[in-house]
C-alpha cells in the first residue's frame, strides 16, 4: 500500500527497497525478491529519463542490485554515484552499498576500506552502525 499511495516516482524506489527488507526479515524471500527487482527498474528508467537526481538514481540501482545478490551490475552503478555525488551525507551510503558488494564478491578487504569510509562522512546513524556490523561480519544476502 506504501508504493501504490506514493506521489513521487524516485521516492517510490526507496519504498520498493524498504519493503524488500522487511520481506527478507519476515522470511519472504520471493516477495523481497520482486521488491528488489521493482527498485531496480524502476531505478533504471529514472537513470535513462534523466530525471532528478541523478546520483541517488544510480545509488538506488547499486542498492537494489546489492540485494539482488548482482555485485558486479551494482559495482557499475554504485561506482558512478561515487564519481557523481558531492553530498558527504550520501557518500557514507554509497560507500556501505560499495562494501556491501564486495562482500559479495568475496574481497572482503576491500569491502572492509569501505566500511570504514562510511564511518567518516557525516552520513545516517542507521548507515553507520550497518558499517560497524559488517566491519565485524561480512554481508550476504
């Protein structure tokens, strides 16, 4: 009911990724799934529209493909909301979902320096004790 009552398109891909989450800590895994996936297109049509802001748009799609369990895809994208985002407060969260694909790909080194980057931006709280979590075991899905 979230997503159907939502106004705003890109606001929309945050709920598909929300309710994903709360799929996956009720144990629905395939509801999770086709939240995921719905984040994910719906991040790629805003990308190829040019609407908005861009980088959260490439942020959402790297999050979306995270949980997807697609590292590499999300590694595309997430790598150009780096290059692209200026604002420190979405930087930390870039470099959780950075990390977070690299845990996946199992180069838990690098992973670890991006955990550790979240910790130095002045990003969400929630973002930060995620970074501290995954800074002691890595991610999956």
């Amino acid at each position: 009911q979230a997503a159907a009552k939502n106004k705003l398109p890109a606001n929309g891909i945050d709920i598909d990724i929300a309710l994903g989450d709360a799929y996956v800590t009720a144990g629905q895994v395939d509801s999770a799934g086709s939240r995921y996936q719905a984040a994910f297109d719906h991040a790629k049509v805003m990308i190829s529209s040019g609407a908005g802001d861009s980088p959260l748009h490439y942020l959402r799609a790297g999050k979306a493909a995270v949980r997807l369990g697609s590292a590499k895809v999300a590694l595309d994208y997430l790598n150009l909301a780096f290059f692209l985002e200026e604002r420190m407060f979405y930087l930390g969260q870039i470099f959780l979902a950075l990390g977070q694909a690299h845990d996946l790909l199992g180069d838990r080194q690098t992973a670890l320096e991006n955990y550790r980057k979240v910790l130095k931006y002045p990003t969400a709280y929630l973002d930060r004790q995620e970074a501290e979590k995954y800074l002691q075991k890595a991610y999956h899905n």
